[in-house]
C-alpha cells in the first residue's frame, strides 16, 4: 500500500519532468516530504504495535471477520498459546485457551452486541463503547482462575468499526480476598446476630446504626425503626438522664463499667438489664463508634425473687419440726409418769421423724454450701454399684406401686466397683427417685438404667412424668431453684442442688434432659478409676 503510494508520486514525478525546473523542485521537495510522512507513520505504528506488544495485561485484538491481528507477550504467557500459531485464525479460535470451546467473548460484543451472549458472563458494565466484566473460568488453572476483562472496538478515522480489542488480568488473589472477606463479614454477622446478649452500635455522633436479634428482642422494634435515631431514642434507659456511660464516651470517661439499669421495652414496658459500653477508636484514638451490650436480667431477678422467698420458707420449715421436736420431747420430760407406755412410744416415734425429716433437709443443705466453699468432705470407700441399685429398686419398689408408677432396673451388664462414698451417692440416687416419683403421674414407668463405658459409668433415671420447660432446664441444679407449675409438689430445691454437689465431689457430672408433658431424663456419669 505504502509502496503503491510512493510509485504514484515516482509517477507524477516522471510525468512532470519535461516541465520548468522550478516545478521539478517543487515536487521533488513534495515527493520528500510524503516520504517523510509515510516513514514517521511506519514508525508510529511499529511503536503501537510494541507498545501492544509489551502492555504488562494479556491483551488481544480481532478484525471485523473476528480473526486475530494482535496476541501480546503477556497474552502468550496467560494462555500458553504463542503468537505465531494464532494470529491470522478466526472462528472464535482465542476462546480456546481460557474455555476450551469456541465461543463468544468480550471482544465479540465490543464488535456486535448480542443479549444471549452476554447471558455468559455474570455482568457486564458499559462506558462508552467499553464493555467490562469479570468472570469464573472453571477449566482455567488447577483450581479456576477469576478474571477481570475489558474491550473496546476500535474505529477507524471515519468512524468504522476495524475491530476491538480485549485485556484480561487474573484477579484470583484479589477475588479470594474479596471472598473471605465477604464471608468473614457474614460469619460477624451471624455471631452478632446469634449472640444471647443486645448489642447495640451506635456511630461517633451517638446515633444508631445497628441492633443484633437479641436486642430487637429485648426492645420490641426492628433495626429498621432504629436506625439514624440517638441511644436515648433507641433504649429509652433508665440511666439516660443521668450517669449514661454514653454521654461520656466521646470525651474518653472511664464511665464504662457494666451497669444494672433498665430499658423501655415496647410492649413489656420497662425492663431490668445489666449494660456494658465500649468505645471504638482508631489508630489514632479518635472516637469513631460506641457499642452497647445488654442482657435482659428479669429472668435473673425473677429468680432472685423465688429464691428469697424459698429460703424464708425453708428456715420456717425448718422451724416446724423442731417445734413439733421440743413440744414432744417437753411433754415426755416433764409428764413421763403420767404418761402409758404406748404415749410415751408414740412421742419418741414423733421426735425420731421428725428429726429424720431435719436431718434429710439439712444434709442436703450442708453437702451443697460445703461444695460451694470448697470443703465437701468425701468418705471413699469401695461402691458395688450393682448391689447398690438392687437394693434401690427393693426398697422404692412399694411407693412406686402404691403411686402406680412402674419401676423398672436395667442392668444389661454387670457394673464394676467404683471408689465412692457410698452413703451420698445412695442421696443422689434416692432424690432422683424422689422426684421421679412426685413429678410423675399413675400409669407411667420410671427406668433406672446403669451402663458402662471405657471411663465411665453411666447412671439414667428416666421418667414420663410433667417434664421440665426449657426456659427452667438450666436452673434446675441451682439452689432453691422450683418449677412453677401449678401442680408443683412440695419441696425446697435442695435435692438436685444436693444431688449435683456430690456428683462434683466425685469428679462426676449430672445432665438433665426433658420435654414437657413427655417426661425427664437425668444422667449421672462417674469416673471408673
Ligand atoms: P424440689 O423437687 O424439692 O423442688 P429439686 O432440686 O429436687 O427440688 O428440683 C428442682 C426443680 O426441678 C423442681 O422444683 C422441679 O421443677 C424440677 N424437677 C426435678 N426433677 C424433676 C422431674 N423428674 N420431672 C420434672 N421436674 C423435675
């Protein structure tokens, strides 16, 4: 083309040749100059075509048919593919190397767009006539490669579309950062969201901008409603008007030790809860958040409650038979003349229950704040634990027949011996009993199962009686903790209190299960050696 050019000038150059010399000058100077042109031009695209050449991103381009014009080094090095063997090949042949098919790429659309077509990639952004996506390649690399891809048609100097022309780059790392980025952001939220306590964020102008499921709960609205409003607006604390160890975050008061407060509560109404505040800073302590943690305690202060009424209670009945003890025992004393043999036999069978009933009440009692300070004392002696459940079942076998309870022992293995102090586990096992019995009803069965494992040995009462309601399952072992059901037979909450301390004592731990109106499940595991 360049050549035919010049030819033509040679041409005209020959043909004017016969005119004056100035003219002959003319063009001879005419003649250079184009030479020059066509020389700077030759240079111009030899340097594009290196600059291509060199770009640090595989980068390709195609003429309208969609035949390679243009395979950089980069290009060669990211598919393996070298330019000699490729260049000049049309039919989609530069989507084999990444999909290993022939298919449309980014650069066909940057030529002629095609909705089914761009269906392959899952976006696609326009600016301009510039298309840019960034796609999963399964087969590219041992593990699949990401890659960000960027084409653009290319014009000529009137405007025709000549071709386009596609870079690629792998962002692979950039993506599996972005990837455990997201999902660690996901995992925050899910332990936020999951945490049994409110959290509360609020930004440095002290106004919200998150409020996890616990404390939707405890507040009765939705994050939704709370977002952009102040702390004040949002808890409606007991503490906002005065001492909110909020109020002193931004100037950096050390206000911030958990507080017992309370917080309004749409449709609960005030509501008591232990609160704790920290500020989140930056590098360069500048304040740029606040987070609020707070636990609904009325559970906690419900409890408090019963418990103080149960140990009043308790130190009365404990009263009781002492005054029935006294009253007895002055009787004997002072009228024992008076009184017939079989008076004075009835008296001391009065003392001796009730000072059994005394006594039972406060062993229980003893072996649980002996536990809690450290000094339960154990007498370790050797256990049959086979005999022992023998003679369990023998002597609890009448008061479950007369409740019409069923009582059944199941021992598929002889138990081996184990060092324990036989008197109290006997307690632990007699109170399981105990309870088993009082929360049952008539015609259901109660199962004591003894079986063994390498370490252990594994001891279940199993009852169908009233259950235990999940909100109630993790208090049930504390001391002077009762069920509330109407139907709650006496008691003190001391037995399980009692029955969790020994097993302690033996190094052993004791589990219930139950579901309500199904029945209970109690597991006492106690070490072999
Ligand atoms: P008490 O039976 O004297 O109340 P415990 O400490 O033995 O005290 O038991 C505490 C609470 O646990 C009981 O008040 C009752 O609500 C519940 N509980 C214990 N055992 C059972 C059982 N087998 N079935 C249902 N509830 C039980």
């Amino acid at each position: 083309m360049r050549g035919d050019k010049k030819d033509e000038y040679r041409t005209v150059h020959d043909r004017v040749t016969d005119t004056s010399a100035e003219k002959t000058e003319e063009l001879e100077a005419r003649i250079h100059r184009l030479e020059q042109v066509e020389t700077a031009l030759r240079d111009s695209e030899t340097r594009l075509l290196d600059i291509i050449d060199f770009l640090p991103d595989p980068t390709f381009a195609v003429n309208p048919r969609g035949e390679v014009i243009i395979w950089n080094r980069a290009m060669e090095d990211f598919s393996g593919v070298p330019a000699h063997l490729i260049v000049g090949k049309g039919d989609h042949e530069y989507a084999l190397p990444f999909w290993g098919r022939r298919r449309p790429v980014l650069v066909d659309l940057a030529i002629a767009w095609s909705d089914e077509a761009a269906l392959r990639y899952p976006y696609i952004s326009r600016n301009g006539f510039t298309l840019t996506t960034e796609v999963y390649i399964p087969s590219l690399g041992p593990e699949g490669t990401y890659v960000w891809a960027k084409a653009s048609p290319l014009f000529d100097s009137k405007g025709n579309v000549v071709g386009a022309i596609e870079s690629i780059r792998d962002i692979t790392p950039q993506k599996k950062l972005e990837i455990e980025l997201r999902e660690s952001a996901e995992k925050y939220q899910t332990v936020l969201h999951s945490l049994p306590v409110g959290v509360l964020t609020l930004d440095a102008d002290l106004r919200v901008t998150g409020l996890n499921a616990e404390g939707e709960r405890i507040t009765g609205v939705t994050v939704e409603e709370l977002l952009g409003q102040t702390c004040d607006q949002a808890l409606g604390a007991g503490i906002c008007e005065s001492g909110c160890p909020i109020r002193y975050a931004p100037e950096g008061h050390e206000r911030l030790r958990p507080i017992e407060t309370t917080v309004h509560s749409k449709g609960r109404g005030r509501i008591p809860v232990r609160l704790s505040t920290a500020r989140l800073v930056n590098a360069s302590g500048e304040l740029i958040g606040v987070v609020e943690v707070f636990q609904d305690i009325s559970r906690l202060r419900t409890l408090e409650r019963e418990r103080a009424n149960m140990v009043s209670m308790f130190a009365h009945d404990m009263k009781s038979p002492l005054v029935g003890i006294q009253g007895f025992a002055v009787r004997l004393v002072t009228r024992y003349d008076e009184l017939s043999p079989e008076q004075r036999r009835q008296y001391l069978e009065i003392i001796r229950r009730e000072s059994a009933k005394l006594e039972a009440l406060i062993n229980d009692f003893l072996d649980f704040s002996r536990l809690q300070i450290g000094s339960l004392r154990l007498n370790f002696g050797v256990a049959d634990l086979h005999k022992e459940f023998v003679e369990l079942v023998e002597t609890y076998h009448p008061r479950f027949l007369d409740s019409g309870i069923d009582l059944e022992l199941r021992n598929p293995k002889p138990l081996p011996t184990i060092k324990a102090d036989v008197n109290r586990l006997r307690r632990v096992f007699n109170n399981l009993l105990d309870n088993a019995l009082k929360y049952s009803p008539p015609g259901t069965r109660v199962v004591l199962e003894a079986l063994e494992t390498e370490k252990e040995v594994v001891v279940r009462v199993a009852d169908q009686g009233v259950g235990i309601a999940p909100e109630d399952l993790n208090y049930v072992f504390d001391m002077f903790y009762r069920g509330d059901a109407p139907e709650t037979p006496e008691g003190y909450g001391l037995g399980l209190a009692g029955v969790e301390a020994v097993v302690r004592g033996h190094g052993g731990r004791v589990f219930v299960s139950s579901e309500t109106g199904v029945g209970s499940v109690f597991t006492v595991m106690l070490p072999k050696g």
